[in-house]
C-alpha cells in the first residue's frame, strides 16, 4: 500500500511519467501510437541507409560534407515522420468511420501504460548503474522506485542478464575487430 502523504520527488515524476504517457495513448490512441512507434524506427532505419546518398546530391548547396550528412539526415528523419503522422491521422479517421475509436483508445491506454514503465525502467537502470549508491538516497526513500527495481530484476530474469558493453569487447570477438555492422 503506498502512503501518498510519504511520496517524495521521484514518486512523484514516476506518476507524472506513468500519467503522461497513458492519457497521451489515450487521447492518441492504439493505431496512431503503434504507427509513430513504427514511424520513428522506419524515420531511423531510412535516414542511415539513405542520407549519404541525399547528402551527396547536395554538394553544390552545403561545403562542409558533415553538416551536409546532418543535413540529409534530418530531412530523411522528418520527412518519414511526417509520412508517418499523415498515415495515422487517415488511420485515425478510419477507425472512427468503422465506430472502433472506443477500443482503440482503451488499447491506446494500455500501449501507454506499458511504454511509460518501459521508459520508466531504461532510466531507472541507467540511474542505478550511473549514480554511485552513496548518491542514491532519493531513490531507497522512494516508495514506488522499489516496485520498478522488482519488475528490473524480473524482466532481466526473463530476458537473460544482457550486458550491452561486454557485446561490443573486442576480447570475446574471434579476431579482436569489432564487426561491421552497417545496415
């Protein structure tokens, strides 16, 4: 049971974190919040393939050949989140036409939920692993900060132990060259 007379000022942007993200969803939806997640991936994934291609059509515009590739880049990132953000306000209107809008703001609501305690324990494991302990008092008076330091060592259970930094040390690889791993 939580004692809201006791919550201190990480439970409170646990809760401000948690509510943002689900009434976000909820205004948003399920449809127009998969298709963004999807968006901001697919934005990713294309401006790497391609603004070094888009960068070189550019030479005669911008001298500098890295603020050309930032340039494209940028373009490449927002143009797909735009295509994107129209593809979802037509899907928006869809659902609505088909009287499904009720379903898929509760589903939204719950795709919210669930990326707020993503993001949640990201940074609650980057604040766990940055900040020595000695620094950390917030954090062992919290009484929600608990809770996700429970559901971290469960979803760590579940997913293996991955260590990020050991995938890239050069001593586990054959040769001690790390792998190209351009897409």
């Amino acid at each position: 049971m939580v004692n809201w007379a006791a919550l201190n000022w990480i439970d409170w942007t646990i809760i401000a974190l948690l509510s943002a993200s689900t009434m976000l969803s909820l205004w948003r939806g399920f449809a127009r919040e998969a298709l963004s997640l999807v968006g901001w991936v697919t934005a990713f994934i294309l401006s790497n393939l391609y603004a070094g291609r888009l960068s070189a059509l550019a030479v005669d515009l911008i001298e500098n050949e890295s603020a050309r590739y930032v340039a494209a880049f940028a373009v490449l990132f927002v143009g797909v989140l735009l295509f994107f953000n129209l593809l979802g306000v037509l899907v928006k209107h869809l659902i609505r036409l088909t009287g499904l809008s009720v379903l898929d703001r509760v589903l939204g609501t719950v795709f919210g939920f669930a990326r707020g305690v993503i993001v949640l324990l990201v940074v609650m494991f980057i604040v766990r692993q940055v900040l020595p302990p000695d620094s950390q008092q917030a954090l062992r008076q919290s009484q929600l900060a608990p809770h996700l330091d429970m559901l971290m060592q469960w979803t760590q259970s579940m997913f293996g132990n991955m260590n990020i930094g050991s995938a890239l040390d050069p001593k586990l690889l054959d040769n001690g060259v790390l792998p190209d791993i351009t897409i």
